[in-house]
C-alpha cells in the first residue's frame, strides 16, 4: 500500500463559521490577508517536502473561490515539489479539466512535469466540485462528457509521437496537436480519476486501467464503489487495474488525548459553509442520486459530506472517514476500512487542515511514517486481491 500526505492547503483566519453564510464561491478577499498567505503557502509546500523526507507520496488538488483551498494552480504547487523533492511520487488529484477548457494545455503541462520529477508523476482528472460550476460558468450537464473527452485527448497527446494530429470532439476543435515535451514516462504518467458517485464513471475508470479514487464517504459507499471497479474488471476479463485510493483524515499522536485533539482541528474542513443553492446545481449529479439522497431522511450513513458534517467525530471515525489515535490504534482503522471495503492500494491522507500549526503536521506525519507505515505498507493491492480471488 502507498500513502499520500495531502493538505488542501486551507486559510483559515476568518471570522466565526457562524458569522458567515459562505466560506465558498461569494466569500469576500478582504478576508484574506496576502502577508498571511503568502506564509502559509510556503509551510505547506514545506511539509511536503518534509512528507518526501519521511518516506511518504505528495499530492495536491485545486479548487477555487474558498477558503478550505489556496492552492487555485495545482501545477504550480506540482511542479515546485516536482524540483524540490526527490524520492516519493508526487499526484495531482486533480486537473479541473472540465472547467479549464484547454486539455491539450493541460497534456503539456503534465508532460513538463514529469520531465522535471524524472517519472515520479501521476497525473489525476476530476470533474470539479458542484460549487465550482458556478465559478467556472460551466454548464452541469456536461462534466461528465468533457471529464473523459479531455483524458481522452490528453493520452493521445501524451502517446502520439509521429506526426501532429487533428482533434474534433463536440467541446475541443485543435489543429495540428503536437505537444513537447513529452512525458519522462513511457507510455504515459499513471492516470488517476475520482468522481465520487458516478458508478459509471468508476467502471469506465477501470476498463481503461486508471486509478479510482474517493475522498471522506462512509465505508459503505466507498464499497459499492470498489466494488464496481472491481467487477468492471471481471466483466472485461481483466486481472485487476490500476487501483483503488481512498482519503480519510488522519491524525496519529504519542497519546489517545493528542490524537483526539489534533482530529479535531482537521474536521474544521467538514464544517466549511457553502450556500444551498450552490451544492447541486441541476443536471450535476443524476436525478435517481438527488433522490436517494432526499429518501434517507437524514441518515448519515446514506448521505453526502453534507451529512457527516451532522455526526459527532466519533460517529466519523466509526463510519472511516476520519482516523485518529495512537499509531497502532490507527493501524488497526486503517486495517479495518482495508477489509471493510474489500482492499485499495494507495491511502490518500488529509492530515493538515484548518488550524492545525506545522508542529503538530510534522509530528503526524513523522508518526505515521515511522510507527503506523510499517504496519499496513504489505497490504495487498488490487490486482494482487483480484488474482487470489481467482485461483
């Protein structure tokens, strides 16, 4: 199993949740002070650096018009740890490649990239959270097909060496597509995809060999979503795929009581405000998910983030999306959502978020990697699952 520090890199100098509406999409900038930003960006890619001392895999997201995410161009934070680390992968999950509009763009910046890290690159697609439709003035019906058409076009890219090539789909119209440099990786970075709920999307995922990923949803959902790449790959008569991730938080402390505390500064990012009529936007998610959702009558365990963020942090813990304890208390979670969801290959970890100091990320992170890693790094991966499964 691979591990992965992450932080979404978060501002939280704010005012009071309950003092504002929003912290998404209409939150003001006079809120955010440049001098403390300009701070916390260079302590976040700092731990990433000490992350890659440790033994431990990078990644970054993107997001936009919120204060959980400074970084608004992860490759820039990707290609700053892609010359300043050395030994783990560095992941980008992911290129909002459904609100950047340009995927040929997107291919040679992914190709540069890995250049630079020498192939430690893997290179991730999301559709974009539902608020962000709004910022990007994207149409909701469409992410889905521009999702793929765009990882579509940028394999191509990365894989035609040739001649140039023509590109007509119904959202790209380039001529002569030619892209340099191309990727260090031959044939092309690891392509990773999430797309939380969209069963299809998980499938096609795994018919193509590409990492699945799902953030911060109960063991019960993160199942059935496995369990569909899984099968995908039965019904193709493949022997397993590129893999399964899954994110929780995690905090890993010397004591029961430390770890409880520094857990509980993370969750700041499941109590981050977003106006209603910025959470699913029509056409979004399918009618037959909106109204699974309205039928739970508030049961956590069915529902979104949206729900977790009404249950105690305990009842998150129980249901996988947070981990906390003593190392070997959180060996035994990370153990247990292991057999709980049928296996995965790469744990994702928020461990940084809201105001968590760098004191207590570094002593996390050294913790996990130096007493939790070592007792989970032999887990089985997906293929390997899938191939005793067969015999």
């Amino acid at each position: 199993m691979q591990a992965w520090h992450f932080t979404e890199m978060p501002y939280p100098h704010l005012p009071p949740f309950d003092e504002l509406s929003t912290i998404r999409v209409t939150l003001p900038s006079k809120h955010f002070d440049p001098k403390i930003g300009a701070d916390l960006y260079n302590r976040y890619l700092d731990e990433h650096m000490i992350a890659d001392d440790l033994g431990l895999n990078m990644m970054v997201n993107e997001h936009h018009q919120t204060a959980t995410c400074l970084d608004v161009a992860a490759p820039l934070s990707l290609a700053i740890l892609a010359r300043q680390t050395s030994k783990g992968r560095i992941c980008i999950l992911g290129n909002p490649i459904v609100n950047r509009g340009d995927p040929i763009r997107i291919a040679e910046e992914m190709a540069m990239i890995d250049c630079i890290s020498r192939g430690r690159l893997n290179a991730g697609f999301v559709r974009g959270v539902p608020y962000e439709i709004f910022a990007a003035n994207t149409n909701p019906t469409h992410t889905v097909e521009r999702l793929w058409e765009g990882i579509d076009i940028c394999v191509k890219a990365w894989t035609s060496h040739d001649e140039p090539f023509n590109v007509e789909t119904r959202f790209t119209h380039r001529r002569a597509v030619n892209i340099w440099p191309r990727p260090y990786q031959d044939p092309h970075p690891p392509v990773w995809v999430t797309g939380s709920s969209d069963v299809e999307s998980v499938r096609r995922a795994a018919s193509k060999g590409y990492v699945f990923a799902t953030f911060l949803q109960p063991y019960t959902k993160v199942r059935e979503l496995f369990d569909a790449y899984r099968s995908s790959y039965v019904d193709n008569g493949q022997p397993g795929g590129g893999g399964l991730a899954f994110m929780p938080i995690v905090y890993v402390g010397d004591t029961e009581a430390e770890a409880e505390r520094g857990a509980r500064e993370l969750t700041w990012y499941l109590k981050a405000k977003v106006e209603p009529q910025f959470r699913n936007p029509p056409g979004y998610v399918p009618v037959s998910a909106t109204a699974a959702a309205l039928k739970s009558n508030g049961d956590a365990r069915a529902r979104s983030n949206d729900g977790l963020r009404q249950v105690t942090m305990e009842q998150q813990r129980d249901l996988g999306v947070v981990m906390y304890g003593t190392p070997d208390q959180v060996a035994a979670q990370i153990r247990q959502e292991y057999e709980r969801v049928g296996g995965f290959d790469h744990l994702l970890m928020m461990m940084q978020a809201g105001f968590l100091d760098h004191k207590s990320t570094v002593r996390n992170m050294t913790l996990f990697a130096k007493e939790v890693y070592p007792q989970i790094r032999d887990l089985p991966g997906t293929q390997q699952i899938m191939a005793a499964a067969a015999e």
